[in-house]
C-alpha cells in the first residue's frame, strides 16, 4: 500500500520542522503531566483554539465567532470519531458550526459541486487510512485541503481548522487538546498565503504549509494555558 503521507513528510525541512514540534508538544505534557490537566486548562486551550480559528476567518464578535468557539468546545466528544468515522465527524462539525448561520437543509452537507465531491471523496481515506507520517502532516493535509475545494461553502474555515486540532487528539499527539493550534497559527501569521500556496498544488507550496503548521504547533506550545500555568508555578 502506497502511503502519500510519509511522502510528504520526507520533502525538504518537513521532517525537522514537525520532529521539532511533536519535541516541544510532548516537552510540554511530560513537565505537566496529563492527568494533572485540570478541567480549567483544557477549557481555556479550547476556548482559545476557538477564538483564534474565527480571528483568522477575520472574525472577532457575532454568532460565527460563538459558533467557532462552540466548535471547538465540542472536540473532546468528536476527536475519536474524526479518526474512526470521517465522513460523519466533518458533517458534524458543519452542522455545530452552522446551526442558525446557515440553511438548515444544507448543515452537515459538501457543497453541490462535482469537483468538491470529487477532492472529499479522495480526501476521506487520508483521514482513516495507516501511515507512517506524523499525526500533524495528517492534520495539515486535512485542514489544508478541505479549504481549499471549500468542501461545505460557509462554515469550511471553522471546520477544517476543527478537524486539524481533533485529528492530533485523536492520535494522541495532545489528547485533551491543550495545545491550540489555531492559536499557533494566529501568532505565526501568513496563514492565508501559505494555504494560497498550498492551493496551486506544488511540491514548494505544499512543503512550506507543511513546514508552516509544524511552526504553529510549535508556538501553540508557547501560548497553551498549560505553558502559562507552568512559568507560574
């Protein structure tokens, strides 16, 4: 079996860059220790990974900026189900995010278009499919694309940075989702022109995405609640 994901992971600078930040995820949940996470922190990282989703959709008040934190309130119950049942998990993360902003009849549902179909379809098994490649080159990829083909119109945003942040709790990279890495994004800034690069579909634009998220995660390790408790302690 072929496995694309453990492809992309050896392009230049992409297995340093995520070695790095799986390194200072992992740095941060020893010192801490996982069941010393209390509910406060947990709450707080979602709370944050849910605000910064919405800032990079240039949203900051209104009902998709509570949608979004609404969103990622909900990943400890749909982290699990992203790995095991993706196809499910994306249309219910659509209908959390879109109830009252969107048409009911279209919560939960890709958009109406063949092309769009057609990349869910063959982006579905990345999802579920056994890889070699770290957890985040899975989220990266995931998140990267959903934006791209704009699988569900309004909403795809919010979703897709949901399923990136649910993805590394499913496989363990950070379970209880206290490293938000939205939030990463937000602070490390270019997040639109990366995913613009990413876009056109070339081995340089998908590698620097790649390198990119791995930088994030990295500085979603920096601003984690948990980090901010430790400098206290």
């Amino acid at each position: 079996m072929t496995d694309p994901l453990a492809d992309l992971t050896r392009l230049e600078g992409v297995g340093s860059a995520v070695a790095a930040a799986m390194a200072a995820v992992d740095t941060l949940l020893r010192d801490r220790g996982l069941r010393q996470l209390g509910d406060e922190e947990v709450a707080g990282s979602l709370l944050s990974q849910g605000r910064a989703s919405a800032a990079l959709a240039g949203v900051t008040e209104g009902p998709e900026l509570l949608a979004t934190v609404r969103l990622a309130s909900e990943l400890p119950q749909l982290a699990d189900m992203l790995r095991e049942r993706p196809a499910q998990a994306l249309a219910r993360l659509h209908t959390l995010w879109g109830r009252g902003i969107v048409p009911d009849a279209d919560l939960g549902h890709p958009r109406d278009d063949a092309v769009a179909a057609r990349r869910l379809a063959s982006l579905l098994p990345v999802l579920r499919q056994p890889s070699e490649a770290p957890a985040l080159v899975r989220a990266a990829v995931v998140e990267a694309d959903l934006i791209c083909f704009n699988a569900f119109g309004r909403g795809t945003g919010p979703v897709a940075r949901a399923a990136a942040q649910g993805l590394l709790m499913a496989y363990g990279v950070d379970p209880r989702g206290v490293v938000p890495l939205a939030e990463g994004h937000r602070l490390l800034g270019g997040y639109q022109s990366r995913i613009a690069a990413y876009a056109v579909g070339s081995g340089g634009g998908v590698r620097d995405w790649l390198v990119h998220s791995a930088q994030a995660l990295t500085r979603a390790v920096e601003a984690s609640p948990v980090a901010e408790r430790l400098r206290q302690d």
